[in-house]
C-alpha cells in the first residue's frame, strides 16, 4: 500500500519555548516540521526544502518576517507557498502590510494551539479547493455566481449587481477565509494602476451585503484589515 507523504509545515521562530511549542503540535497532528531562527538562513532553506505552508514569526533577528515574505513572494520557485503570519496584538499595520505582500492569513500573539492547527489547515485546505479560472461559477451558502453570465442567484432568485460588485463578490467567495485587503480588492478587479479609496471599497461591500439580504453575513468584516468570506460549512 502506498503511504501518503506527510506535509511540511516551516516555521520561523526565533523565541526557543514557542518554537518548540510549535514543532510538538504540528508534528503530533500528523505534520513534518522544519524550522529556522533567522530570516536569512529561512529564506534559504524554504527555497531548497519547498515546504507545503510557511508559519512565520514576524519580529525575527536580522531581516524581520516581512522581509522573509517579500523575499519568497519575489522568488518564482517560492511565491506560490502559503504564508500564515504570526503577529504580535496590535500590530494591525503588520498584518495589512504582510497580506499586501502575499501572505495568506494572520495569527496574533499570544495565541492557542488549536487555533494555529486550525488555521494551518484551513490555509492549505483552501490551496487545495482554489478555482483556478477566475470567471468560474461557484455555489456556496446558497449563493451561485456566474461571472460569464454576469448572474448571481440568491436562495435560487436573481440579484442584479454592477460588474464590480459581481466581481468583487466573486473574489471573495472564490477563496472563503481568506482575508482581503481593500488595496487587494481592488487590484483583482480594477487593476493596480487603477485609484480608489478605501471609502469606495466599504461602499461596495455595503451595496453588495445588501443585495444578498440574509446571506449578507457571508461577507464578514476583518476590523483594520479588510474583508473575508465566511468559510464553507
């Protein structure tokens, strides 16, 4: 019978007790581990070992944690690695800043065991379930958006949205959990170059919430982050 190679989980800690912490309970939920103290040295080693996910302390001796993330998403053998962050509380520009660079998720310090396990694996559950077209229909909590069509069908009945709406909706179901960035938002549907405040943005998302009616909680607000959709059930 063939066995299933284990995925790798990389963390970058510098904080001895709490990588320590870290490496028994991955590893008991069934989770190789590998690790570094030092952003340099880890941004050497995830480019040779190509882990499944990177858990990346953000306050590191040398080259901090964004540096380590700016440095694997500029790299075309690494970017497509997912980053959970490890933040300290409060530290809301950090995390703005490090989803901004390609980061995944966000876990704030200090934090429970079962949280970190749970948002490994919903990181790399969602890779997994990613659609790959973005114009791709998608079903979820009795919504259905077709981007081709331009519909979006609410409980079975249609919703009229402008194209950004529809867009945006979809960007957001597309990869449920995710957090989401205004400037992230709007980069995936207007483009980088196109200017939009972070007003706009809120007023999109309120446009839409109501138009979904009392599916609207499925687009749950992230307070001084952004936007996510609520995970699939």
């Amino acid at each position: 019978m063939r066995i299933k190679p284990k995925q790798t989980v990389f963390v970058v800690e510098d904080e001895e007790d709490i990588l320590e912490l870290l490496r028994y309970n991955l590893a008991r939920e069934g989770y190789a581990v590998a690790s570094s103290a030092n952003g340099e040295e880890a941004v050497r080693a995830i480019s040779r070992k190509m882990p499944d996910l990177v858990l990346l302390d953000l306050m590191l001796p040398g080259i901090d944690g964004l540096e380590v993330c700016r440095a694997l998403k500029r790299n075309p053998v690494t970017a497509g690695i997912p980053i959970v962050m490890v933040t300290a509380k409060g530290e809301e520009s950090d995390v703005v800043a490090g989803l901004e660079l390609g980061a995944d998720d966000y876990i704030a310090k200090p934090f429970s065991m079962k949280v970190v396990i749970a948002r490994v694996r919903a990181v790399l559950r969602r890779r997994r379930a990613a659609p790959a077209d973005r114009n791709a229909p998608i079903h979820v909590h009795g919504i259905e958006i077709n981007p081709g069509r331009h519909e979006v069908l609410v409980r079975g009945k249609p919703v009229e949205m402008t194209f950004s709406e529809l867009r945006i909706l979809h960007l957001l179901a597309s990869r449920p959990g995710w957090v989401m960035t205004r400037e992230h938002i709007v980069d995936a549907v207007r483009g980088e170059d196109y200017a939009v405040t972070d007003r706009a943005v809120d007023v999109q998302i309120v446009g839409i919430r109501r138009k979904l009616g009392a599916s609207a909680d499925c687009i749950e607000t992230v307070r001084g982050v952004g936007y996510r959709f609520r995970e699939w059930e």
